[in-house]
C-alpha cells in the first residue's frame, strides 16, 4: 500500500451502520470509499446521487477481487463476519469490521489466526473505546484518582429499536463488556446472566449480566429494549471516590464524586470500626465534544499509515465473543455460573 497515496476502501453493508461508515469515510482526508456492496440495490438508491465517485454493487465479491481496494468494512448483520472477514484477508485486504467480531469463539480464534498469517490489520468497531469521555474515565482510573475499584455498574436501556436477529444481551452488552475489558485490562473469572422474554417468546427484551473480575471487583450490565428511558450510564465505585460516565449528557458527560466509607481505627461501644461516610465535592471534568465512531474511522486509518499502534484488535474482538458467549450460555442455563478460560 502506498502511504502517499488515498487509503482505497470498500465497504460491505448499507444497513444501519454501513451509511455512517460511508459518509465518515468519504469526508476524511486520506481515504476514499471507491465500492460499496449491497445485497438490496434499492439502499443504495440515495447515496449514488451523495456519493457519484463510488461505484455501488450488490455482490460482495466484486469488492474482494478488486486489487485496487486497501481495506474492507464489514458493516453487515453479525453471522456473516466471519466468513467476509476471512475472504477479505485471504485476498490480501486490511479489516474493519462491526461488532462482534463473531458470533462464537472458535470463529473469532480463526480470525486472528489468519490476520496473523496474512500480516494484515483486523480492527474490531467497539465504538465507545473510542469515546473521549471513557478514555477520560479510563485516564482517572488508571491514574489511581478513585482507588482500589469496588464495582462497576452500566445501564443501557431504551424503549426499542427490537431487533428480529439477536437478542438484547448480544445486541447492547458488547459495548459495555468492551468498556469493562478495557478500563480494567483484564478478563472476567466468570459470568451469569439473567433475562426476560416479554415481546418475542424466546429472544430476551431485558437482561442482567453479572462479571465477576480478579481482585474482588464485580461488574454489572443492566440493557434493556423496554425502558421508558434512554440510559447510556456507566458507574464506577473506588475505594477513594466515584465516578460516572453519562455518554447522553453531552455537557457533564463525566463526573467524579469525593464520596466514600471511611473505616475510623476507633472501636465503637459494640467492638467494631465505626463508619464514617465522607460527602465532599464534586468535579466535573471537560470532555471535548466527539464523535466517536468518526474518531474510530481515523484511528483505522492511522494504523494502516503506521501512525498508530493497533487498538481494539482481534484479539480484543476474541475477548468480547468470549464474554458474551460465556454470557449467552449463562442465560440459557437459567442463570448458571460459567467460567472463562483464565
């Protein structure tokens, strides 16, 4: 690839995500969107006349064999990943591909395996890794602002969109598990999930998702397509103070609370530590206004331009399939306790 010239890059889906890739894409400087494939010819009716320079077709295949063509996004319903990931690599093409990576670990082991064959980048869309108010969330923790972490607490609730593929533990957690992954750096022991089928017999609408990490530090997943409310929460409890990532509220979206239990050394008339809660103030720290999967776009393109070091990888691809697989079988248990492979 000629690091002089425009990244040439083909996308594959014009379904919810595959237009904002396209017009991100086009707009950034460096790159260029020449093909788009798309089973269903009729999406592609609005952006011919938006986008004239880009051809427009409906076999993927015309996308692969296209030497020209640097990268592909896989922008398409997640069942199909894996194997347009693996065609995409196999002719010799740079990856960027929706979340999840898979639908199942062993696909997603495949993935690496053959990006490590091909010597080519796999990037993996967690978009919110790419939030600045979580890498803002991410500096304050990793800095040691809130202590030893307790637990972690997200919501991610609206009324709808219900989907007819996935259930609402794969469709919305995968966001929230990346997050996890990514502020803590590391895997969780194990999961259980419980959920509720109240629309579609059979594909949960409401799911509670419980990660149990080393160290003693729990974490809770609350997503739901039946809340009166759009939630876009993330809790984080120290030992020192909390914090709270709102990704709705675009003017706080982070705020840090000088709030905790303090153990006194003196011995209260009941021989135990007295328990003192401390209320002080709280800060608000400036976020500087983003967007997110536009930030990710050039992220992508930074790394193919040497630039940058991979973020959000294969292997951090594989790591959320095996959560949410871990996940999937916990709600389908009724709940069970599984295990991750350590």
């Amino acid at each position: 690839m000629n690091t002089n010239s425009d990244i040439r890059i083909g996308l594959i889906g014009l379904g919810y995500w595959g237009p904002n890739y396209l017009r991100i894409f086009s707009q950034l400087p460096g790159s260029q969107v020449t093909a788009c494939a798309e089973k269903d010819l009729r999406k592609a009716a609005p952006f011919r006349r938006l986008f004239p320079g880009t051809n427009f077709y409906d076999d993927h295949r015309r996308l692969i064999d296209d030497p020209s063509i640097d990268a592909l996004v896989i922008a398409t319903p997640s069942r199909s990943h894996h194997a347009l990931a693996k065609e995409a690599l196999l002719a010799g093409k740079h990856v960027l591909v929706e979340k999840p990576m898979t639908v199942g670990p062993a696909e997603a082991r495949d993935i690496c395996r053959t990006a490590r064959l091909m010597r080519k980048v796999v990037m993996v869309g967690h978009t919110f890794l790419f939030n600045a108010g979580v890498q803002a969330l991410k500096h304050h923790i990793r800095s040691g602002l809130l202590g030893n972490l307790h637990y972690l607490h997200a919501e991610r609730t609206n009324l709808g969109p219900i989907r007819d593929d996935v259930n609402a533990l794969l469709d919305l957690a995968p966001h929230d598990v990346s997050i996890f992954l990514d502020l803590l750096g590391k895997m969780p022991r194990a999961v259980s999930a419980h959920g509720g089928s109240y629309v579609k017999t059979g594909r949960e609408d409401v799911v509670f998702l419980n990660l149990f990490f080393p160290g003693n530090v729990l974490a809770n997943i609350h997503v739901s397509w039946l809340d009166p409310r759009k939630v876009r929460r993330l809790t984080v409890i120290g030992s020192r103070k909390m914090a709270v990532f709102d990704d709705v509220d675009v003017s706080e979206t982070i705020k840090i609370y000088d709030k905790g239990v303090i153990k006194e050394k003196r011995y209260s008339n009941f021989g135990e530590f007295q328990m003192i809660l401390r209320d002080g103030d709280i800060l608000i720290p400036k976020v500087a206004l983003s967007e997110p999967l536009k930030n990710q776009c050039q992220y992508f393109i930074d790394v193919l331009r040497g630039r940058k070091p991979l973020l959000s990888g294969p292997e951090v691809g594989l790591r959320v399939v095996e959560v949410m697989d871990a996940a999937q079988r916990s709600l389908r248990a009724g709940g069970k306790t599984v295990a991750l492979r350590s």
